[in-house]
C-alpha cells in the first residue's frame, strides 16, 4: 500500500512480538440514526477525530466522517497523523486537556490507551449497529475499544501459476512450486503465524507445535528467498521467480496486485484458516465532543453498506456480518467476505506467543536454513 501503511504493521507486529498486549454525498448511506433521528440532529455540534493518513484514514474520511457531516449536520474535523504511535502519543499529552472525541487505531494502542486510564468505555446500547458484528470483534482492548475493521494476513500466489485462488497453503510444499516460495524472515510475526499453520496442517496446535517444526524443515528445497522487504518481493513475483508467498498481508501489495504486471493476488480463503488483528475506535477520557453524536458516528462508521464500501477501497475485512459487499468486492480473493472471516479466521493469542517467541524463532530458523 504506502510506506505509512507498512511502517504501522511493521509496528503492530513488533508490539506483539514484545508481548504488549473529493466529497461524498449522504444520500443512499443507509445509516441506522438518520431513519430514528431528524435530519441535522447533530447541528453546531463539533467532534474532532484522530486516524492514520495513508490511505485507510482517507477512505474513512471520504466514507465515514464527510458523509455523517452532510447528514446530522454535525461539524468533523479529522487529524489524520503518521501511526498508531504518534495517536498515543497525541492522546497522551492531552491527557489533561483532551482535545479529540473518537481515535480509530490498531490494536495494540487501544490496549496501550485502556491501560494508561485514559479512554472510556463505550454505550453498546447506544451504537445498534454492534448488534450486528461478529460478536468475537464487537469489542477489546479490555472493553474499552469497539471493533473498526480487521487488519488480515494470508497468502500471496502468482496469478500465471495459479489460474485461480489457492484453498490451502499446501501450495507451498507443492512440487511444482520447487525453488519458488517466499516466507518470512524468524523475527517477524508471519513466521510465527506460518508455524501454526504448519503445526495444524500436521495435525498439531501452537501448544503442540514439533509436527509443524518437521513439516517446515520439508521447504528447504521450496524456498526461493526469505523477505519482509514489499518492493523486492512484488519484483520476484513480477520476473515470475515467485510462485507464492507466505504468510503475509495482500495489504502490503495493495500498489502492486491490481496491476497486471506484477502477477500478484493474495487470498483468505484457506482450509487452515488466515490470521487477523483487529483495529479499534476508542473514545478518550473527557472528550469535549457529545456523546450521542460520537455515538452515531461510531454507528455510521458500522454500517452495512459503509463497511462494505471501505472493504473494497481498502481490503479491511469487514466486522459487521451483514456488510454490502459489490459483485466487485465479491469476486475479490484479497477482500475477505463475512462468509470468510465467520469460518476461517484465527486469532493470534499474543501473551501466548510472546512466551514461547524466543523458542520458536530459534527453531523456526533451523528448519528453514
């Protein structure tokens, strides 16, 4: 996607590897508090929101935040800034005059946030549409967060080797792939994830993992390079040289996949499943905004058709099961569906790994050397 975009998951999966826990128009948004409220309810009112600049925070901008405006009259002002680093630390220096009404962020700063005093819970009664997500992504961050959407991790192929999506990361111990495979370097958090893929395809489980060891050791002779570099590997994958590439985000290539040249796709749609860090809006402690008017934003921002709308510009997975999906989106391999991630997402258990990291790493780096 953009540099901001990498420099943010680089951070995430740092943060658990460590342990720590134009303008667009209002008609048509089928948003739940326009049909029970009147037209400019929120009028005068003003709600101050803090998110990334890359291209995530300029959909949410276009889809969310500009269209709540047209519609309740209410006056946002978005501070779109760099990471999920730079919000903490805007959050926390206004801590004693807080200055913004709602941040969406990753993970790991809505649990830094909840931990630090300085968030407050949210009204669930008062945001319907969280009746309606996947109850596993309605909340976190220790109940202080409501689920945004859901950063995913799966596997990238090569579109002349592959006519058509692969079903299982099998493809990588796959003969015809010899020489051809691209998998992650020990230290990042897709090597980690690959070894549960590995230890479930053996019949193990991260807690019993030695049968995904053995399984690993057979790519060896499959491995093309090992890389977290983006750029190197789009290249690979446009020279052909790569066949498929595991276990990483097609969001990283968002720059590269719909480009022709480049041979890429990526899906989710795994008989082991896919891996998927949820992102979070969090309202901080003594906002200056109203309430019910951060409450309906936060509701638009879960709408159907608003979800659906920003899985398709930004390959989020959607955490509202009745999300709008176009034929377009449908067809995606790299867009997760809600069929998708209600069957075949895994969650990573980060206290987990972080106590079993340093063993893993070692291991996992014998097995692929």
């Amino acid at each position: 996607m953009t540099r901001d975009k990498i420099d943010r998951n680089s951070f995430r999966r740092r943060a658990i590897l460590k342990g720590a826990a134009g303008v667009a128009v209002a008609g048509g948004l089928g948003m739940p508090f326009v049909r029970t409220a009147s037209a400019q309810q929120f009028s005068g009112k003003e709600l101050r929101v803090l998110t990334w600049s890359d291209p995530t925070g300029q959909a949410a901008v276009r889809n969310i935040l500009q269209p709540f405006e047209a519609a309740t009259g209410a006056k946002i002002i978005a501070d779109l800034t760099g990471s999920t680093s730079d919000m903490i630390a805007k959050i926390r220096a206004s801590a004693a005059r807080p200055q913004y009404d709602l941040v969406i962020l990753s993970g790991f700063g809505a649990s830094a946030l909840a931990d630090a005093g300085l968030l407050e819970k949210p009204d669930l009664s008062a945001i319907p549409n969280t009746d309606r997500m996947f109850s596993q992504y309605r909340t976190g961050a220790k109940g202080y967060g409501v689920g945004y959407f859901l950063w995913s991790d799966g596997l990238l192929y090569n579109t002349n080797a592959h006519s058509t999506a692969p079903s299982s990361y099998d493809v990588l111990w796959d003969e015809a792939n010899k020489g051809k495979i691209i998998v992650p370097p020990a230290e990042n958090l897709g090597a980690l994830e690959l070894i549960m893929i590995a230890a479930r395809m053996a019949g193990g489980d991260a807690q019993n993992p030695d049968s995904g060891f053995e399984l690993l050791a057979k790519l060896k002779d499959q491995i093309l390079t090992v890389s977290q570099n983006s750029p190197q590997m789009a290249d690979l994958f446009r020279a052909n040289s790569a066949n498929a590439g595991a276990i990483y985000s097609p969001l990283l290539f968002a720059d590269n996949i719909p480009d022709p040249a480049f041979n890429m796709s990526g899906t989710y749609d795994l008989a082991e499943g896919f891996f998927v860090d949820l992102q979070f809006m969090v309202i901080p402690k003594g906002h200056p905004g109203d309430a019910a008017a951060i409450n309906a934003l936060i509701n638009q921002a879960l709408d159907p058709e608003v979800q659906g709308k920003m899985a398709e510009e930004v390959w989020y997975g959607p955490v509202n099961q009745d999300a709008k999906l176009s034929d377009k989106a449908k067809a995606s391999p790299y867009i997760p569906s809600p069929d998708v991630i209600a069957n075949r997402t895994v969650q990573v258990d980060a206290e987990y790994l972080a106590s079993v990291r340093d063993d893993w790493v070692r291991r996992y780096a014998q097995a692929i050397a």
